[in-house]
C-alpha cells in the first residue's frame, strides 16, 4: 500500500465542504476566530453532501423490511441499496457480506462472537482497544509492536507458526486482527504483506480500517483481507451506524450477534413450551431489530462523496497537509513527534506529538482556548501502543500545570492533530503558527485541572 506524495495545486484542489466549516468560538484572550477542527481520528464532520442527502431522505424515514406501505418500501430499497454501494466502495468479492453495526468496535465485537471453536486470535498491541479487547474471550496472542514494517511481517510469521497444535496433529482456526493506519501515528501498516503470511500460515484476517477509509481507498479483494470493519462517524457521516464486511461462512455459522426480529427467518413454538428458532444466513442474521437505516444511508452517501472527488485528488492534497504540519514541527526543537516507522514511513493525516517542558493536556487546552485549535490529548484508546513510544510507566498519572514533559523527562501522555477532506489550509497553518509561539512565549493564560481535564480558570 502506497500513499502519493505528488504536490498539488492547491488553488484547484480546494476542501471538500463540511458542517461546522462556518463556526466561531470565543477566545479567552478576546474576540472570536473560526473553529479549526483538527480531530479528525476521533470524529470527522459531516460532509455537505451526506446532511443534505440525509435531510432530503427524512421525511420518507419508514420502517426497514416491515411493511408494504410506500415509505416502508422505499426505506429498504433505500437500505439495501446502501449496502450494495459499500460493497462496491470496499471492492466487495461476489461472496462477501455488508454487515450494519453501529462502529468499528461494534463490528469487531461481532466478528469475535463468530469465531469458530477452538480459534486462536493474533493482534498486535499497538492496535486502537477497539481492536485489541473484543478477542479476551477467545485463545489470544498480543504481539509486540513491531520497529518496521518488515518486523511486523516476521513477527506475525513466527508467531503463526509456532501456534498450538490441535489434538488432531493439526493447526485450527486463526484470525490475525490488524490496523490499517495508526490512530496514533498515522503510519500505513504493510496489510497486503500481513494478509499473504496469514493466509500462507491457514489464518484469516480482519482489517480495522477505521483510520484507512477515510483516507485513502481500500479493496477488500485487491488487499486480499478476510474482512474489513470501518466506522461511519470516522468517514464523514456521523449517524451512528459502521460496517463489517467480508466472508460469510463464520457469519453464517455463528449465533446471532442480537437475537430477536429481523434476524430470525421462522419462529415456532415446541409442545414442551419452547420455542424454535431458524436464523437468516443472510446479512439480517446479525442485524437483530429495526436498522439504522439513516445511519447506513448516511455511509453510502459518504462513499459516493468520496469517490466522486477521487482518490488521487484527496490522498494528493491531505498529502500536502501532512508535509505542512511535519515540517512545521520539525522547526520548532521541542517537539517529538511520535513514530513506530520512521520518519519516511507513508501516513495518513494523524500525527502524534510531545512538547518538552509541557504538560500534554496544557498544551491541547491551551491551543483551544487562546487559538481556536481543537486536537486531541492522552492515549487515544491506543495505551500499551502510546506508552511504548513514550516509553512510561502504565501507572504514572500527571497534573495539569505540572510541566510533566520537563526536560530530560519522559511526557506521560500525547497530543494528536487529525485532519482530512474537509480540512482547509489555514486550520493547519494556523496550528503550526500557534505551536510555534506557544512553545516560544508561553501560554497567555492560566488553567487548572477540573474533572482530570486542563481548562482555562476563569
């Protein structure tokens, strides 16, 4: 997988326009300024394009494969119609399934509760917990995070290989869980190269595209991964549904992940008071209640934006972004940025700092307060991956106030900026700008901790 770096003209290649894009918020220091939302890993804004389809559709909301009246039909036309679009924005195979969830966590939950008996589940810790809890249950093997891509690679051959042997004299089921690009660093993961030692080693694999399909285009078939799990509200459509999408036959096979209407194909009671159940193998088998039609609606609307725009425009362009914000870091001494890779591994617009002789928290309060800047601040749901690059101990905690990033010091937690389609020039710009000046001047306010969090005092 391969990020372009080719520059682009940015009076051409404009953002795509987003909710929120107009908003003002108050400064402590006076006045107002257009919001910079630059927290994108955690939620991206709406697109145009997904609030207006989704307005348009309302007022024809009906219930989903319940009724015979006209809104109730046109809702699962409309339904179904979204899972065929992200089946083909994912480069779906003739066999695969689309699954609604309700996020990536969701889905990941869902796929554990399909493993076969007896699965043994590998997963790396530098993986989103998304990722690395759902498999507690199962026979699990956390491995270490890898320095390069090609350790990733080594480290996932010789754990596949050395795994138990069945009673039979055989290997079982496995399932290898991995990231597409970091939530913490952005880094692009070699999934096409884990994806080839899994299936040489008879394990399947799932992609937690989460952080991927918001930037850069992914095919299921083309990365020859088992399944994929990506979450709308990370994909400019924050309605509340995610996907999980890709062989069939464990979800087939398993119970249901919900079990009540909508998932059930017959229902019959027995003489002995019971009842019998015969489940769907189709999607529905895990799509238990009335779906999220809005939701899915809102995914496929995204996914037309997005490929309408084109790929090549969109990577080009947040490229472009990412080179401003690392360069700009780069002059300023004080700030580490965070890698697994290296500096010339490809990423996506996720970048993780510290700033020495400040407290993380401080920091990302401070350039909300004093420059309208909202990033990110701690350990992203990604712990065991950020303590190691920080190299802390789990049980330290810092204060807001108390430079825990003093020099020759190790910062206890992190500061995120994000970005994507929507992002114009001038919120990075300004980001750097405010970087710059705060690690040079200082804050021009005070803060204090207030429920763990650093805000400005009054």
């Amino acid at each position: 997988m391969s990020v372009s770096t080719a520059a682009t003209d940015r009076s051409i290649c404009t953002p795509l326009p987003v909710l929120g894009r107009d908003v003002t918020v108050p400064l402590v220091t006076g006045g107002e300024v257009t919001y910079a939302a630059l927290d994108y890993a955690a939620s991206a804004p709406a697109l145009q394009r997904v609030w207006d389809d989704v307005a348009a559709y309302a007022p024809y909301y009906g219930s989903v494969h319940r009724g015979a009246g006209y809104l109730s039909q046109l809702s699962t036309e409309l339904f179904e119609n979204a899972r065929a679009t992200v089946a083909g924005f994912l480069g779906c195979r003739p066999d695969d399934q689309v699954v609604f969830t309700r996020s990536t966590t969701d889905s990941l939950n869902l796929l554990a509760r399909a493993l076969p008996a007896g699965c043994q589940v590998f997963v790396f810790e530098t993986e989103h917990h998304a990722s690395l809890l759902p498999w507690q249950d199962a026979d699990v093997t956390y491995l270490n995070a890898p320095r390069t891509p090609r350790q990733a690679v080594e480290t996932l051959e010789r754990a596949l290989a050395d795994r138990t042997v069945s009673a039979e004299g055989g290997h079982g089921p496995a399932l290898v869980c991995v990231t597409g690009a970091s939530n913490v660093t952005g880094e692009l993961w070699p999934v096409r190269e884990l994806a080839a030692a899994a299936h040489a080693h008879g394990a399947r694999i799932v992609l937690d595209a989460a952080q991927l399909t918001p930037h850069h285009p992914v095919d299921i078939a083309d990365l020859d991964v088992d399944w994929i799990a990506f979450s709308g509200h990370k994909l400019y459509a924050p309605f509340g549904a995610g996907v999980l999408a890709g062989r069939a036959d464990w979800l087939q096979a398993a119970e249901p992940y919900l079990a009540g209407g909508g998932a059930s194909r017959k229902v019959t009671r027995r003489t002995d008071g019971g009842v019998d159940v015969e489940w769907h193998d189709s999607a529905a088998r895990h799509e238990a209640g009335s779906p999220n039609v809005i939701g899915a609606y809102s995914i496929a609307s995204a996914c037309k934006a997005l490929t309408e725009a084109g790929w090549d425009t969109l990577v080009a362009r947040e490229q472009d972004l990412v080179r401003t914000v690392r360069e700009g870091l780069a002059e300023v001494p004080e700030v580490r940025v965070l890698s697994l890779f290296g500096d010339d591994a490809p990423r996506v617009g996720v970048i993780s700092f510290v700033v020495e002789g400040w407290n993380s928290s401080h920091f990302a309060a401070a350039l909300s307060a004093e420059y309208g800047i909202g990033v990110r601040d701690g350990l992203f749901c990604a712990h065991p991956l950020v303590r190691t690059l920080l190299g802390t101990d789990p049980q330290a905690q810092g204060e807001c106030g108390a430079p825990e990033a003093a020099p020759g010091e190790k910062s206890l937690n992190a500061i995120r900026v994000s970005f994507g389609a929507g992002t114009p020039d001038e919120h990075v710009e300004r980001f750097v700008t405010a970087v710059r000046e705060l690690v040079r001047d200082g804050a021009k306010w005070q803060y204090r901790t207030e429920d763990g969090r650093c805000v400005p005092a009054v």
